[in-house]
C-alpha cells in the first residue's frame, strides 16, 4: 500500500476531505435545527434528526463535487466517481460521530476533553475526519 503523503497533491485531497465532512457537520446541524421531524438515533445521540443527515448527505456530496472540479479533481475522477466517494465519505463520518456519541453515551462523559470549549471537546471535532480518512485513502489506493 502506498503512504497518503506520498501522493501527488496529497495536501489538496486532505484539504477536500476537511471540506466534505466540515460541510457535513454544519449542514447537518443547521437543516436538522431548522427542519427538525424524527430523530436518528435518539438513545445515542438525541439532537440527531434524520433531516439533518439526510440533508447534510446532500450538502456534502455537493462541496465535494464542487471542490473536486476547484482541485483538478476530475482530471482523474468522473464527477459520478467524486459523487459517489462525497457521499460514502459523508455517510461513514457521520457513522464516525455517532460511534463516538455511543461512547460517550456508555461511559456517562458529556465532552471529550475542554481545549475547544463548548464543542464537545477536540474529538467532536474531528470524528468524522477518523473515520472517513482511512475511506479517501483506500479509495485512493483502490483507483
């Protein structure tokens, strides 16, 4: 398997993948504020709705598409590659937030840690970047 760093312009594929799941996890917190309707996993994290989610799979899918043409992305990628990757990035990172509510959930803790003070902590910022890296890269390796 080839190293991530390795890759040409890996900086630029970090930067779109940063992009994708940030994109998810504003757009999921403002459409699910705003649309509200059932929740996702209410005994895991209650604040979850399935708007939200959906709506963020949307969203994100969309930046990745939009940020991939800004990258040179397609050069190499069909835009239906790109979809379907903003997409399987996005669904596995909001997987990622919510194993990581699960956990918290399990060992009664309300945040991660405190450096970023009313975010969770640092690990509610970046679960999803945790869980989806490893799909960019074998995605990557793959292709």
């Amino acid at each position: 398997l080839m190293s991530f760093v390795m890759l040409p312009n890996f900086q630029w594929l970090l930067l779109w993948l940063m992009l994708v799941v940030f994109a998810n996890d504003i757009a999921a917190y403002f459409i699910g504020t705003k649309v509200k309707g059932p929740k996702l996993a209410p005994e895991i994290s209650p604040n979850k709705t399935i708007s939200g989610s959906v709506g963020a799979i949307f969203v994100a899918t969309t930046v990745g598409i939009v940020f991939s043409y800004l990258l040179y992305l397609p050069e190499r990628y069909t835009y239906l590659d790109i979809s379907l990757l903003s997409a399987f990035t996005v669904i596995v990172a909001q997987l990622g937030d919510l194993s990581k509510s699960y956990l918290k959930r399990l060992y009664g803790v309300k945040d991660t840690g405190s450096i970023l003070p009313g975010h969770g902590g640092l690990l509610d910022r970046v679960d999803g970047l945790l869980m989806s890296a490893p799909i960019l890269y074998f995605w990557l390796a793959a292709f």
